[in-house]
C-alpha cells in the first residue's frame, strides 16, 4: 500500500518540512509514503472562494493515483491518534 498526503500549498516551512520527514521516517517499508504539493489558486484577482476551491480540488483530483481512496484530513473532522488511524488502514 502507499499513502499519497497531497497538500495545497508550495514551499512549506522548515518545520514541516522536517515533520513529514520524521513521521515518513517512521512509516513501515510496506506503506511507502510520498508528499506531493499542489499549487494553491492565486488568492488576487477577484475570484469567489468556491471558484478557488473547485480549481485546487481539481489539481488535488489530478495528483491522485488512479483508484485511490481519498481521506481528506479537515479541521472540522474526528481526531484520530496514530493508532486509530493504523487501525483504519489495516
């Protein structure tokens, strides 16, 4: 299995950076994990924000593997520790 986290947004910061790498470190052989960063819709020029948000729903669509299974990880989602996200996985 491999996990693909998609996220909006280029040029994190160091110190995610450095997360991703930590937990990546972490993950077992058998689930390789990759980060890609998808291009976030130019905030100028007058847009509405479901127009921005339908463009990069089409670039997170467009950067996912075929036959993926999409978890999209929102704010206003449960709060799952590692070990309930392990157990979702298996």
């Amino acid at each position: 299995m491999k996990l693909a986290i998609v996220a909006v947004g280029t040029r994190m910061p160091g110190w995610a950076d450095e997360a991703f790498a930590e937990f990546a470190k972490r993950m077992p052989r058998e689930l390789a994990l990759e980060l890609k960063e998808i291009k976030a819709e130019p905030r100028s020029g007058g847009k509405p924000v479901e127009a921005l948000l339908a463009a990069e729903a089409s670039r997170i669509g467009a950067a996912l593997p075929a036959r993926s299974r999409l978890v999209a990880l929102d704010e206003r989602g449960a709060d799952l520790t590692t070990q309930q996200l392990a157990g979702r996985l298996r």
